[in-house]
C-alpha cells in the first residue's frame, strides 16, 4: 500500500541517521578515579535516504526521504579519570581532568507511521574537561 508513509526504499541507497537528545544525569559516586552517572534523557532521531529523483527547479540537488521520530533514552556511565592537572597563571587556576568514558544506553523511538525501535549501545568516549578556579 502506498501513501504517505510509504519506507520501501530502494536497496543500495545510502542512507543517514542522526540524533539529538537532551541527557541530564546524577552523579552517584564521584571520587579521585572514578564517577558514576544514571541519566535518563528525549530528543528527536532522523533517517535519511537519498534518492535519483531531481528536486523541481533544482539541476543540482535531489530528493530525499526522511523519517523522524520521539526518542526516550536511559543509560549508566563509569568515567576513569586517568589525569588531573592544575595549571596556574597570572589571572588564576584551571582544573582539568583527562578520562575515558564507558556508557551503555538503552533507548526507544517512536517513528511516524512505522512504528517503534529499540537499541542499546555501548561507547567508549575520551573526554577532557577544564573549570577555571578562583
């Protein structure tokens, strides 16, 4: 059935996903090596496949579908912090603190018109983050 959901795309097409979401999270523990984050968070998730169909009044771009959904996420992150440093200068002190994030997250997105997904990910994340002390 065709219509205005119609996801049958062709085989072979590149296709692009993205997301943006919002994840606020609680340190639980939070020592000298190691912190422990919950975080629970929404935003919006995007697939995109192009296709050989020419845009009207465009020689140069072409058409794409695109599929949005709500996504609900939650997940847990262990950061190892493998570096601190304290760096002063004449205008005051900058803490930075060097470490390797591992998260695993567990989400839903509800797409328009096709349905619900599921996923859970893990990552490995190097962070450096700096506060300017006073």
């Amino acid at each position: 059935m065709k219509g205005e959901y119609d996801y049958n795309w062709t085989k072979g097409r590149n296709v692009r996903t993205c997301y943006v979401s919002a994840d606020p999270g609680y340190r639980v523990l939070d020592n000298s090596n190691l912190s422990l984050t919950p975080f629970v968070g929404i935003g919006v998730s995007f697939i995109y496949q192009d296709s050989d169909t020419p845009r009207d009044n465009s020689n140069d771009s072409f058409e794409s579908s695109r599929i949005s959904g709500f996504r609900t996420q939650a997940g847990l992150a262990l950061d190892w912090k493998y570096r601190r440093r304290i760096s002063t200068y004449l205008y005051g002190a900058d803490y930075t603190e060097s470490k390797i994030r591992f998260a695993i997250t567990g989400s839903r997105t509800d797409y328009k018109g096709l349905g619900a997904t599921y996923a859970l990910n893990a990552s490995i994340i190097l962070l450096i983050q700096s506060w300017n002390l006073k």
